[in-house]
C-alpha cells in the first residue's frame, strides 16, 4: 500500500477526474459515504447520539458535510460548525453545502472567536466529533480560530473521529507543526499518508481506516511513489506449504558469526530464531571458550570453536577457518554479541570482503563496518544492514537525531548508494531497498524495545533469506513477523514484561497463523 505526500495525492486526484473520468463530486461523495459506514459501524444507535461536525471551507469540509447528509438521512440531527461562511465555501464542498441544507441539515455558521464561544455547549454536549475541518494540503501550524477550534476540540470527551488526516497535522512530515486535533480513530481517504503511519505525528491519528473511494488500484502502480506500508497479504507467498518431498538441505544450511565473553546469548538468540523461522540447518561459529554455553541453548544446533583474543573474542587468527566453513553454507550472518575487540575488528575487515553468500550484518560487526567504510563496496549481492538508530547514525557519522529527523531520506539514499536492502529497527521499522523504495512495517510495539530482540530479527532474516527467492521479499517477511510476534506477546505477558526470548517463544504461533492465511489465499 503506498504512502503519499499532499502532491502525490493531488496528481491522483487529478489524475482520477481527468484522465478516468470518475468526477470531483463522486470521489467527495465516496469519501463521505464510507466515513459515514464508519460511524454507522461504530455505533449501532447512531440516530440517538448527539453528532458535532467541524468542518472548514475546503474539500475536508465537503467531505464532512457529505457526511453529514448521510446522517440526516439515517434518522440523526447532525449539526455542522462550519469555520467561515458560507458563501466563502467553493467548488465541490459548495455543491455537498447547497445539498445539505436542502436535506435539512443544521449548519451554522463560525466567524469569529464570539461565534464559536457560543457553540461551546453543543460541543461539550456532543457524543461524537467529525473533525472535516482540514485535509491533506496543510503546510503550517493552525493559527487563530482554527487553533481555538482544535483546542476545544481536544477538550471534549467527545469520540473524535478524523476525516482524512487530524486537522493541524502536515501530511508531509512525521513531525507535529502545531496545535492538531487528537483523534481517537482516522478515517483516510484511498491511502495513507506521512503522518498517519510515522511517530510523533502517528500518536495523533487514533485507530486507522483506509476508505476506498473508487480509485482504480492501477493510479498508484507509478514507479515513482517509493514509500509503501507493508501488507501481509504481500507476504504471504513466504508463508506457503511446503512440499511433502522436502529435506533439510531445502532450507538452507546458516552459518551465524556470534558470540563473545559475556554476549553469548546474542549467539544463542540469532540461532534459535533462525531455527524457529524454518531454517533446515544451523551452525554458529563462535569463541572457543563460550562454545559450551551456545551450544546448551539448543540441542539441535551445531557449533564450531573459534580461535579466541585474551577477551574471549573472536580472534582474527579464526579467518582461515572461518573461510572454509562457509564455503559449503547458503548464508552467512555476522555481528550478533561479537564485540568490537581489535582483533575482532581486524577478523571482520578481512572476511567481509571474501564472502560470496547472501550476507547479514547486525550488531557490533556494523560498528566495526562503520570503522571502514570503503568495505561498503565489497559487500556481496544481496547484503542486509540491519542497524538500529545509533548503529545508522556511526555509519553516516551524525547523530541519533539526525537519523531520525531525516530517516526517510536517509535510508533510501544509503541503501541505493551502497546497494543493499538496509533494515532500520525501531518502531515503524523501515526497509530501504537498492531501488530506492521504502517500506514502513506496520507490526510491533513499545515492549520490544529491551536487549536481544535484535538478534532475534537477524536470525529471522538469515533463515528467510536462505528460503526465498528475493531477498528484499525475505527482509520484509522477516521484520513484519518479529513485530507479530512482538504483539502476541505483548497480549500474552504486557509490554513492560517482554524480553528477546519471549519473540521465540511466539514465534511459531505467529508462523502458523502466517501459513493458514496462505492458504486459505490459496483457496
């Protein structure tokens, strides 16, 4: 599903009126008619609940007037605080004003701070909000009385249900540029946008609905929309049966580079995940002296020692070694608990540029990268990064709030220039692709955010990879089932009580529940 910025939506938009055919009025209707369908599903009785609609002079507030006739005709008294005049309503909204008042609907009019303190009592009054008082094309902060329109707004313990995109938020931006109505769900319209699906302007949007309102899918198939939310349904073919004839030699045989004094459950977690993701082998190569205990974490994995620094690291006397034991394996991971001892650092700058495999980099091995980029261009095809903020932020030398002030910048540009699919982890995760396309994951939550969880995606990543065709397919089937897993857990123990292991552990009903959705998509 593609994400849009205000002027993607308008080209749509244009695109759909003059080049299809399909009105400006119909998609207004469109769009009402499904808020409409919303509410009506949301409240069973909702003739009897007293409904508030803001609405400004645009389209947002054509939309909400649209709304608004759809309620008159259902048996509710809607009323409609229309911030401006009305003679100062244009174009299509004008067309749904002249409708609305013919139907009955009771809209006043809000032209001044005195107008709108004497509609105070209706909107304390009210059960349900419909913010329509903004749409997509907002560039700057609220000011004046649309400010005191969405303060009040705010105020109320009113359901507030958003047309479109809270009003006072940017579409273009994940940033809040200034007072924004505090939805409890947001309905809009044909596709998401920036803010909706990005924190901080994300915290704002409620509970999400995207309204179909009869674009033709094939308007969004342009090369040059490159931001995408991940959708199951697009994963599922990672997810389908497998054959019956089948053997452990069909899903690949991983080779996982982990583990250090202290840090050997980082090996651990990357190999059972591995596992748990349907690997058909798993070897971790790891300092000799902590063989024993990563080798306890899971009967059915297979170890190997490595020559080991003073510090229980690997050492760079292990590259030989290293290098004939991933000859004869399908992928190969690095970094997990590793370290970044010199002689660490030294092993790493040298194997990386002698692997042919498919290649994921994790951990403290990208922080050793980071220390010589130049093997960037040694990578081999496909490699993924998966870094999180702070990890990124030493690879491009800025800052962590650099990173995320300008992550859906800077991953496609990285990713492209260096041709790789890069995974930033975090909430909303992004997956940068060597074409330039960014995918937002929508799985995930708060209570993933505590220490190992990211070795656990890195072994998931390796397991799919060595299973699908295309790598990027692997990437996003591997980040959208972490974050599922992530959510059952945190429905089963709570956010504040998930640990790394606990992603294990729901791994395998998050895998089934993927796989029965294949199928039945199959049929």
């Amino acid at each position: 599903m593609k994400i849009l910025t205000s002027a993607e939506m308008k080209e749509i938009d244009r695109r759909t009126i003059e080049d299809i055919g399909i009105p400006g009025p119909v998609l207004m209707e469109n769009a009402g008619i499904q808020v409409f369908r919303v509410l009506q599903a949301l409240f069973p009785g909702l003739a009897q609940e007293k409904i508030v609609i803001v609405a400004g002079k645009g389209n947002n507030g054509g939309d909400g007037l649209v709304v608004a006739r759809h309620l008159r005709n259902h048996g509710a008294r809607p009323q409609v605080l229309l911030l401006g005049s009305k003679g100062e309503v244009r174009g299509d909204a004008a067309l749904n004003l002249k409708i609305a008042l013919a139907v009955g609907v009771a809209v006043k009019e809000v032209r001044s701070f005195s107008d709108w303190k004497k509609q105070q009592k209706a909107l304390q009054e009210a059960a349900i909000i419909v913010d329509a008082i903004f749409g997509t094309g907002l560039v700057k902060p609220a000011a004046g009385l649309y400010a005191t329109a969405i303060e009040s707004i705010n105020k109320t313990r009113a359901f507030k249900l958003t047309v479109d995109i809270p009003s006072g938020l940017s579409s273009d931006t994940y940033e809040v540029i200034g007072p924004a109505v505090k939805a409890d769900l947001t309905v809009t319209l044909a596709a998401p946008k920036i803010a909706h699906v990005l924190p901080p302007a994300e915290e704002f949007v409620g509970d999400f609905v995207v309204a179909d309102i009869s674009i033709p899918p094939f308007v969004f198939d342009d090369e040059a929309l490159k931001l995408e939310m991940v959708e199951k349904a697009s994963l599922l073919a990672c997810f389908r049966k497998r054959k019956r004839e089948s053997h452990k030699g069909n899903y690949g045989h991983l080779f996982i580079i982990a583990g250090s004094l202290g840090k050997t459950g980082a090996a651990a977690l990357a190999a059972r995940a591995a596992y748990k993701t349907g690997a058909g082998l798993v070897t971790v190569g790891t300092p000799r002296t902590c063989l024993p205990i990563v080798a306890r974490s899971m009967m059915e994995l297979m170890t190997e020692p490595l020559a080991e620094t003073e510090e229980k690291t690997i050492s760079s006397e292990a590259l030989p070694r290293v290098l004939d034991l991933i000859k004869e394996k399908d992928a190969v991971i690095i970094g997990p608990g590793i370290s970044t001892q010199e002689s660490t650092r030294r092993f790493v700058w040298n194997l990386i540029p002698k692997i042919r495999q498919p290649l994921v980099i994790d951990a403290d091995a990208l922080n050793i990268l980071s220390q010589k980029q130049e093997l960037l261009k040694k990578l081999p095809k496909p490699a993924i990064l998966t870094p999180h903020p702070g990890e990124f932020a030493r690879l491009l030398g800025l800052t962590v709030p650099e990173v995320l002030g300008k992550r859906l910048e800077l991953v496609p540009c990285f990713a492209q220039k260096h041709g790789v699919i890069l995974v930033l982890k975090g909430y909303r995760t992004l997956v940068g692709a060597p074409d330039g396309r960014v995918f937002v994951n929508p799985t995930g939550n708060p209570g993933m955010a505590t220490g190992g969880t990211g070795d656990v995606l890195s072994g998931m990543i390796g397991s799919l990879l060595m299973q699908q065709k295309d790598p990027l397919m692997a990437a996003l089937a591997a980040v959208y089932l972490h974050g599922m897993s992530g959510d059952l857990a945190s429905r089963r123990v709570g956010e504040r009580a998930i640990v790394a292991g606990d992603l294990i552990r729901f791994l395998p009903q998050a895998v089934k529940a993927m796989e029965m959705e294949a199928e039945a998509q199959r049929g």
